[in-house]
C-alpha cells in the first residue's frame, strides 16, 4: 500500500504493527533496530528541567548498588557494603533491614528488592527465600521459594502479588511465577526455549512503567509485558540480527563482535537502551515518531551531556513516577563532579539554570573524591 511504501522509504528505526502497551490493544507495536539507531545528539536539558544531587551518608561507606526505589520521601537503597536500608531525601540514614548472615531476618546476598506501597511491606530476595520486613525496619517473616525448580533472580510487588523472575539463561523452568505473600503459587509462565549452553551468564532488564512490570532477556527479541490483571503480552520487540547476543557459547575474546544490552527502561516519551558494541552507547527513541538518539560516551566519561547545571554527565539507572511527573535516577561519582567543576569546560559552559550550577558549584565544596556516591535524580519534561 501507499503507506507501506512511505514507512519503508522513511527508514524510520520501528516497525509499526498491532499493539505496543500492554494495556491497550489500540496501540502499536515497535520493533527496534540496533544498526539503525542515528547519532542525532541528545542533551539532558532536550528530555530534563530539573536536577537534584543527594549525598549519601559517608558514615556508612558504600560501593555497588543493586537497586533503588524512591517512595514518600524515603530513599530504598541495596548495596554491597551496607545490604537493604533507608536514608531520608538528604541522604543521612534512617534504618537497615536485616544484615547479612545466615539466621533470622538475615540474607546472604539480597540483591533484588521490591516494596508492597499499600501495606508497606519491603521484600528482599535471598536466592531461594524472600524475607519480609515492615517499612518500619520489623521482619515479619520468609517466603520459601525452595518447591519451585530454578533460580530466581529478581522479583516485582504487582497488585496484590509478587512476580518471582528465572534468567538461568537456558536452563530455565520458568521465565515467571506469580505468587501470594504466603508462598503460594498463583500463576507461572514456562520457559518455552529449548535448553543451551552460553558459558557467558544472562543479563536480564525488569521495569516498573504505568501499573505494569516489563521483563527481557539478553537472549531473546522480545520485551515483554506483565499487566495487572496478570496477563502477559508482547510490549516491543528487537529486530534479528547477527549482531544479537547468540544462544552459544562466546569466548571472551568474541564478546565485542556482539550487541550486549545492559539496560532497558521506558517513559512516556521514549524507549531508553544502554548498550555495548565496540564502546557503550544509550539511546533515546521516541515513542511516538521512531526519531533516535544516541549518546557515545568511554568508562571515563559516562553519560549524556549535562547542560542542565554543566555539571558531569548523567547515567540512568532507573525510573519512577511521583504526583504524575516523571524521573531518572543515577550516580555520579564525587571525583566526576569535582574534575568538571575544575575545568575550563564548565567555565565557559552556558548552564541552562545557572542557578543551579552555582549550587553545583557549592556542592563541590562541600564533597570529596572519596566520598560515597551521589545520588541524581533528574526530572523528565512533561
């Protein structure tokens, strides 16, 4: 048809088919092509309009973070060092939950967490136990995944449940299961793939985006969509390719021959990549147009242009939804911060907010190198 030769001769990056959201069938689905991603440049004041730094209490040193969760001016941290705690919005810590070890309330690794917001109850992972603790730092007890076959490697509170995930990339008897806050098994989801050997592990993507939790495996096309009511669905997909992490084994020395993607997340604008394939890259794709950004950045210098404040670059990690408006989360760490303060970059640079970069400035005074982490919290345009 007409408009089928008008789609192909526009090179957009999507395909348009039947539906993209989970919840609505009048939508479409988009299907992304890792070598056609453009190199329009994107800056953060294009997607942004406002940036937040929080210092993060150096009482406590911390290293790794496993996840984030912002809720009623709480900050929900799991790190390394420190396990699952709570800091207020400036940064000084409130409570731990739990410790590591192996008696009551304890957990070995607990690097997944997700929090029940009606009755406030926090749920750490630990393998094949989940713990459950009271925002209030009470531990009110385990749920056993031991009768389930498999390896779970992240779960999500939806609705009135908890969705337990299986990346063991392969092997899997489960991509999900659904179950009560007792334990008990309400839906699953049986890995359709037949068994292979990678030798290179699974990274796998979970997110939370309007009421719903959306899952991918590095191995697969497909991102796919939970909805509340527990049905499942395609959400978009990515176009074969070569260049796609194979369902083989890799040697390290191939790893750069092929596409690894690190990150997925969504808002209501955009689709958001961070991916690696000869250097690292995050792209920014519009929903609505199939128009794509791409952001190049080396280990030294991670992140998208930061004309907000002219500060260092910014990296989400994660997204969240407060009062309707919309937010990315990253770190940035305090020498990254204090080297661009420092340059004649960021002398010469026009600061959409000036305001804000004389705040920077300020903040820079008051850190060093080897302080924690700094939170950032950049809020999206509406």
């Amino acid at each position: 048809s007409a408009k089928n030769n008008s789609m192909k001769a526009s090179g957009l990056l999507f395909l348009f088919l039947l539906v993209m959201s989970c919840g609505s069938p009048d939508n479409e689905i988009i299907e992304v092509d890792f070598e056609r991603i453009s190199d329009n440049a994107i800056t953060l004041s294009a997607i942004a309009d406002d940036i937040t730094y929080v210092t993060l209490d150096n009482n406590y040193p911390m290293s790794i973070f496993y996840g984030v969760e912002l809720f009623n001016d709480t900050i929900y941290l799991n790190e390394r060092n420190n396990g699952m705690f709570a800091l207020d919005m400036s940064g000084k810590m409130i409570r731990r939950y739990g410790s590591r070890g192996r008696g009551p309330g304890e957990y070995v690794y607990g690097l997944r967490f997700t929090i029940d917001r009606d009755n406030r109850i926090l749920y750490l992972l630990d393998s094949k136990n989940i713990l459950k603790y009271s925002l209030d730092g009470a531990f009110l007890g385990n749920i056993s995944l031991e009768k389930y076959p498999g390896y779970f490697s992240d779960i999500k509170f939806q609705g009135s449940s908890i969705i337990a995930f299986d990346f063991n990339a392969g092997r899997a008897t489960y991509n999900w299961i659904v179950i009560d806050a007792e334990g008990n098994l309400i839906k699953e989801k049986y890995n359709s793939v037949p068994p292979f050997k990678s030798g290179w592990g699974s990274i796998n993507n979970i997110y939370e985006f309007e009421s719903s939790t959306f899952y991918h495996n590095v191995y697969n096309d497909t991102v796919f969509c939970i909805s509340p009511d527990l049905s499942y669905r395609t959400s978009f997909l990515f176009k074969p390719s070569e260049l796609r992490w194979p369902r083989h084994h890799v040697d390290l020395s191939e790893r750069f021959n092929y596409i690894l993607l690190n990150l997925v997340l969504e808002t209501r604008a955009f689709i958001v990549l961070q991916y690696y394939y000869k250097k690292s890259y995050m792209a920014f794709i519009e929903k609505g147009s199939g128009k794509s950004y791409k952001v190049t950045w080396e280990e030294e210098n991670r992140g998208i242009i930061n004309d907000l404040d002219g500060g260092a670059p910014f990296e989400p990690k994660q997204y969240f939804e407060e009062d309707r408006r919309e937010y990315l989360v990253g770190f940035t760490q305090p020498v990254d911060i204090l080297t661009r303060i420092s340059s004649g970059d960021f002398s010469n640079s026009a600061a959409k907010y000036p305001e804000k970069k004389e705040a920077l400035i300020k903040l820079a005074e008051e850190i060093k190198e080897t302080d924690n982490s700094i939170l950032t919290i950049v809020r999206l345009k509406k």
